[in-house]
C-alpha cells in the first residue's frame, strides 16, 4: 500500500514538474520573443483576400496574422476593402484594406488594434465603444483575455487581481465538448461531481461545490438540468469569492457566456455522432437586419436523440434566438428568449459494498452495469429564458447606464428507482420514487450606472442594485422499499411502481427566496503602474419554507426573520513592465442556508461565510500569443452544515490551501496550446470524527493539457487539416467526508483530427474523426454517496461534419 502510494505520488510530481517545466520554457522564450520586437514588426505575411465588406477582411486579415482588430462603430460595415494578394507586412497590409474608408488604426497592446475614424478637421474619432465587440479573434486560439466575470468593470484578465480563466468556443469544438462537465475539468483545481445522477450541472472549485453557483450571462441560475452547450460562446471560470457578486461558494463561481447577435453575416450546421449512439443536429444562423446594420439577429436551434455507454436515452431539443440594436450614439439593447428540452435518465453509477469493519468497496462489476431498471426512470426538464440588457450613455458619453431583466421558468416531472441497500449477501434493496409537477421560476433584475472619473487620480467606478427572486414548488412521493436482485445480477428482480399503491411518503414543497442590495467597486489608478481594486455590497435575504405530508396531513414550515451582509474586497496589482501582472486580493462571500428538514424537524441555520486570500501573477508574452499565470491561495468557510444521522447539524467548516498554475500559447502560426496543473490541501473543521479528513471528491492534485496543430499556410497542400491531443488527470479522491471508500486517481488521453474543405466563396465544410479516452480506461467521476458513484465514459470514437457558409 506504501508503494503504491508512492508510486502516485511521483506520478503527480512528474505531471506537476513537467507542465512547470514547460511554462518555464515559454516565459524563457517570450524574453526572447520581446529582445527581437522590432524585427517581428517587419515580418512579412501572405495574404490572399477576396474584395469583400471591410468586416470579413478584417476577420481574414486577423487569422492570417494574429493581430486582433477592437471596433463595435456599425459605420464600419458601410465599407468594402479592395482584394490583397501578396507578401505584405501587418501594417502595408491594413493601409490596403482601410485605403478611402476615412479609417486609420493604433496599436494599443502588441497585438491588438483600435480602428480610429478621421473627421472632417483632421481629427480622429475612436471606433471603440465601452463595450467591445471583438472582430476577428482568431477562431484557431484557445486564449480570450476579454472578462466579463470576476469584476464589474469588464477588463483583460491580466488586469484583474484574481484568478479567472475564459475557455472559449473553439477550445469546445476541437476538443468535440458535447456538455459543459468536458469545459469544467479544463481548469486547475476543478473536478466534475455527481450532478444528481448526471442530470444536473455539478462541480467542486478549489475543494468547495457548487450550489446555485452557476451563473448564466452574470444571472445567478439554480437549475435542475443541464445547460445546452450549443449556443455558449464561452465559459468564464472565477477561483475564490468576489464580495460584490453576492451569494456564492467560496470556491468560486461559473458563467456561461451566450452567443450574441453578429453583425456580420453567417451560418453554420453541424451533424455530431459517436460509436454508442449519439445523434445529434444543430444549426447557428447570425447577422444584420435591415439596410442600415443597426439591427442584428441570431438564432441557435439543436436537436438529439442519442444512446450511451449505459444504455441510456438522452433527448433534448433547444432554440435560442436574439435580437440587438446598436445605435449611433452608442446606445446597445439585447433580447434573447431560449428554450430547452431535456430528458434522460438519473443515472446513479455503480454501488460500494460492505467491507472490512466500517469500510466499503466498490462493487466489483463492469461499469456499464446499471442497478436502475429503465422503464421506472425518466427525468423530463423544460426550460424557458427571457433576458433583456440596455446599455445607453450618459454625461457626455463619459457614463453608461446599463440594466438587465432576466426571467427563468422551469418544469421538471421525475420518476426514478435507486438503491438503499447492499446486503451482506450482495442482496439490493431498492426504492421508487420521484417528484411531480417541480416548478422553479427566478426574476432577476439589476440597475448600474458605470464609467470613468478624474478625482486625485484616474478611477473607473461602477455602483447599482440587484434584487433576485426565487420560486418553488414540488410534490415529493417514494414507495415502499423492494427488496430483490444481487450485485452481479440486479435485472433478476423486477421493481413495481408501488408510490400509490403502497405509498412510503408524498409531501408537497414550496420555497420562496428573495435577495437584494446596493453594490459597489471601483478601481483606483495610483499610477500608472498600479491600481487599487475595492468592492463591497451588502445583500438583504429573505427565506420561506412550507410543506404538507399529504398522507398525514400534517403541516410544517420556517419563516426566519428577514436578515442581511456585508462583504467586502481588496485587490492590489502591479506592473513593473507591461507583460506582467504582480496581484494580492482578499475577497468575502456568504451563502445563506437552506432550510433542512429531518427526523421531523425543519431547522434554520446561519448562513455560510466564507473569505480568501490570493497572490499571483500573470505574464503576457510573444506578442499577447502567450499567457502564463500562477496563484497561491487560503480560504476558510464556517457554518457548513452536515446531516448526521439523518439530523442536520452545524458541524464547522472548510479550509482549502492550494497553488495552481496555468499556460495558453500560440508560439506559432497555427499551433495552439493549453495546459494547467492545481494542487489543492484542503480539510473538514469540524466538531465530529471527520475534523481533519480531506473533503469528498477532492483530489490533492489536477492537470490538464491541450495542444493541436493547424495548417494555415495558403501555399501549403494540407492547409485545412489539423489535429490535437491531449490528457486530464484528477488524483485520488475519497467518497465521502468519514473516508469509509477511495476513488482511484486517473488519467484519460484524448485524441483528434479535422480538414476544412472549401466548397464556394467563403464556404467550407469540416470533417471530425476522434478518439476519446484512448486507453480504455476505467474510473470514476465522483462520488454522490454510499450507492452513487458516477462511472467515466469508456474510449469512444466520434466523428462530425459541419457546413460554415
């Protein structure tokens, strides 16, 4: 057992030291990189670009040469850019495109390029507005600096005190991402969880889970489905607490980006489909309406009808369609309605059984074993989503005033069976059981007022107040338990569905939350090197539970008093030069609770606070082709809440200690690379036998990594083709907080290869054929409890055809 562990150990070490080692490659390289700056500004590239609308040049012009173009002034589209052919530099080239548009440019970073207009006197008009629209980011770069989440003030990441990580669309389409919980495992100290027997969205940051902590476009969303990943643009990916966010986990959070309208014409569709019976359609249709370009539409539909490994139905149907306005004084309005359809089954894994005294085993079977019988399990989601934002300018254009509305209704019907028991013998006993008529509704409205001032020194600042209302009801039934079927063999028994005949329990639920508050942040330029970071909101929360046994009778329920919570940052960065960040933060956050029931009781607790500590560095590097960035971090959360024999108690809390790191790259014309490792300590303060035991499903160690390679070179034969590879590791975890069972470490290996075939003009299709988990290996995603262990795909080859025109 020693070696062993040894031997795990050292297989850590050598994926931690060798993902530094590369990093420490790069940063080398990038000193290099910078020493012959000025040589670079020379280098001639190969251009091949149609007569076309300046927008598409511009986007042509960009993947040739990596620069990134920032505009969102709709004349633009106005314009059309001559053709250019030959070898230019990136600067001839751009004095081509934009020759008699009245348009100039400026660098304002090493890499990217800020569109000026002339007037009339000579002077220049600058194209950008505060909010920017990136045209022209190379759809072959797995880096997007552009954060929208972590702060109130968008920025570059490498301007933000804290760690955030923007995993963008392309990343999911190389890698042929089919659900979020493949996005997630991308960053260091981040592992999938249980997700209520995979319908859910679940996952632990930095040794805390998720719990209501998935945000959609900045709304915090409860859902009990899975989000589509169809219409995502990115996932943005926040380590620690952010005081003027409001409730979350300590960990961290997750905001899943959206498509937006594009003003640019274009339309993709894509057939997906794997060995085990994924079938899967979807078609993305963006661009202007009108003749003057102020209107612009999108809309995103999928559909799927697919098997898995298990043997399990997923269907689901999806549309998402929006519409924006965008008009000369810089005013935005987006409207967005999406609907989905899930359904699927709650797939609980494989079991443990007894062991040695108090411990558990794994069961000892093939994990495509299932211990549910599928006529007695369904899971049915619907979901609709309004959203409306509104940005108009203010003060002399020096202000916006921006506000959002958001609506979300959601209607779940469930039946399911599951095991309670595992007999000494391997005998199961199971139960049926479900929820009817579950409806979740959240109204979620915020009112900000942001922009930029001149006081003893430069400060942006940004102040409003959310209010965010929570609704929901549902009618919990189970059956008496079935005892029948063994371990090897669990189909020999056949389950009833005995919820009315022979009913054990059906009680009807409603839960009402309402949170609300004023917020504030602002940054402090102290020069122009440094700047203070400071936030604060305080949030009124108001929390309402009833309930009705309906075989009994009898009524139940909790009204807390209304209450309320301050929390604050502090983040302090500095660039000694340009490409580097040097950051320290402290951050505070709180949760309150829900309100448990158990052993007939309905108890109210204190909310969950938490607070961290971080510093870290970013650095910036080969021409904004290369980020590096690394972090050592200290957080505590109290007042967690454990259920001990069926009693829910406050029994302490969480402390998490961890260092992570993590590389993105172009060093070359079409080579692309992403790689992270994490190391996490953490350990239960608690007042029973678990004090000191590491938290389930956290591992002490994740790594990741990505690399793929795509010929770009016009004048070469296999320009269009391109391949990937890469690995994720999670180290070895344990099932539940009192360590009664392990789950083994693992390491899966994925690989990939697509070709881009022109078809007319513009269009092209791409051809998709992979391999997922190479090695066929066998392992465990995490643990829900006793009879819940969440089992990994096996190696699956997939493929996909996609048609861009």
């Amino acid at each position: 057992m020693v070696s062993l562990n040894k031997m795990k150990i050292g297989r850590q070490l050598m994926i931690g030291v060798s993902l530094l080692a590369f990093q420490s490659a790069f940063v080398q390289g990038s000193f290099a990189q910078d020493a012959n700056q000025q040589a670079q500004n020379q280098r001639l590239f190969q251009f091949d670009i149609a007569a076309q609308p300046l927008p598409q040049a511009l986007t042509a012009f960009s993947d040739v040469t990596g620069i990134q173009i920032l505009y969102t002034e709709q004349s633009i589209y106005e314009h059309n850019a001559p053709a250019l052919n030959g070898e230019y530099t990136a600067d001839q080239a751009l004095d081509a495109l934009l020759k008699g548009s009245n348009v100039n440019f400026n660098y304002t970073s090493e890499n990217s390029i800020t569109l000026q207009r002339e007037t009339a006197n000579g002077d220049e008009s600058i194209l950008t507005l505060d909010t920017i629209e990136v045209i022209g980011t190379r759809q072959s770069r797995y880096d997007s600096r552009h954060a929208e989440t972590g702060t109130m003030i968008p920025k570059d990441v490498t301007d933000i005190p804290r760690t955030v990580e923007v995993i963008p669309e392309q990343l999911l389409l190389d890698q042929h991402a089919q659900e979020l919980e493949e996005v997630y495992r991308l960053s260091p100290n981040v592992v999938n969880m249980d997700g209520y027997g995979g319908s859910r969205e679940d996952f632990l940051i930095r040794g805390f889970r998720r719990r209501d902590d998935i945000y959609r476009n900045g709304v915090r969303l409860k859902t009990n489905g899975r989000m589509n990943p169809s219409t995502v643009d990115n996932v943005q990916i926040v380590k620690g607490p952010v005081a003027e966010i409001g409730q979350m986990t300590p960990g961290g959070l997750v905001n899943v980006i959206t498509k937006k309208p594009g003003y640019e014409q274009q339309a993709h569709a894509v057939a997906n489909f794997n060995e085990h019976g994924q079938k899967q359609a979807l078609a993305d249709v963006t661009g202007p309406l009108g003749q003057n370009n102020a209107f612009a539409y999108r809309i995103t539909t999928s559909a799927e009808d697919s098997e898995n490994f298990r043997d399990a139905t997923i269907e689901r149907q999806f549309l998402n369609s929006s519409v924006s306005w965008m008009g000369d004084d810089g005013s935005l309005v987006d409207f967005s309605y999406e609907y989905t359809h899930d359904e699927r089954p709650v797939d609980r894994g494989v079991v443990t059984v007894p062991g040695s005294g108090t411990s558990r085993e794994i069961a000892n079977v093939s994990l495509d074993t299932r211990f549910d019988q599928a006529n007695l399990n369904n899971r049915d989601v619907t979901t609709h989503i309004w959203e409306l934002d509104n940005s108009v300018p203010v003060f002399d254009d020096d202000w916006y005033l921006e506000s959002k509305l958001f609506y979300a209704y959601e209607q779940v019907d469930e039946l399911r069976n599951e095991v309670t028991n595992v007999s000494q013998t391997g005998v199961l006993t199971r139960r049926v059981q479900g929820n009817d008529d579950r409806e979740l509704s959240t109204a979620f409205g915020r009112m900000q007022l942001r922009g930029e001032a001149e006081l003893w020194r430069p400060v942006d600042l940004v102040s409003g107040v959310e209010l965010r209302h929570q609704y929901e009801t549902w009618t919990n039934f189970s059956g008496q338990d079935q005892v029948g079927g063994t371990i090897s063999n669990p189909s020999s028994f056949t389950l009833i569905d005995n919820t009315s005949s022979n009913p054990r329990s059906r009680q009807y639920t409603e839960v009402e939350q309402i949170s609300y508050g004023p917020y504030a942040q602002g940054d402090l330029h102290l020069t122009d090197d440094v700047t203070l970071t400071l936030g604060a909101r305080y949030e009124v929360f108001d929390n309402e539970y009833n309930a009705e046994n309906k075989l009994t009778g009898a009524l139940s329920g909790a009204d807390p008093k209304r209450d309320g919570k301050l929390t604050k940052s502090a983040g302090l960065l500095w660039k000694p030069v340009d490409q580097l960040s040097l950051y320290a933060s402290f951050a505070e956050t709180f949760q309150s609770q829900n309100i448990y029931t158990g052993n007939e009781t309905t108890t109210v607790f204190a909310p969950e606070e938490g607070r961290q500590y971080e510093i870290g560095a970013k650095w910036s590097g080969l021409k904004d082709r290369l980020l590096l960035t690394a972090s050592l971090f200290d957080i505590e959360q109290e007042n967690v809440v454990e259920t001990v024999n069926g009693t829910p108690q406050l029994t302490g809390g969480i402390r998490s200690r961890g260092f992570e790191s993590s590389v993105t790259a172009t060093p070359a014309k079409g080579l692309n690379l992403r790689g992270s490792v994490g190391f996490l300590n953490a350990e239960i303060v608690s007042d029973n036998d678990n004090n000191g035991n590491r938290p389930a499903n956290t591992p002490d160690m994740t790594a990741s990594f990505w690399a793929s390679y795509e010929f770009q070179d016009a004048a070469s034969d296999f320009k269009g083709l391109g391949f990937g590879g890469g690995l994720t590791h999670v180290g070895d975890r344990y099932g539940n907080n009192s360590h009664t069972f392990e789950l083994d470490d693992y390491t899966v290996y994925d690989l990939g290869v697509w070709y881009y075939l022109p078809i007319k003009n513009e269009s092209r299709v791409r051809f998709d054929l992979g391999v997922k988990n190479v090695t066929d290996e066998d392992y465990y995603v995490a643990s829900g409890g006793t009879y819940r262990v969440s089992v990994g795909n096996p190696r699956t080859v997939f493929g996909s055809v996609r048609v861009e025109f």
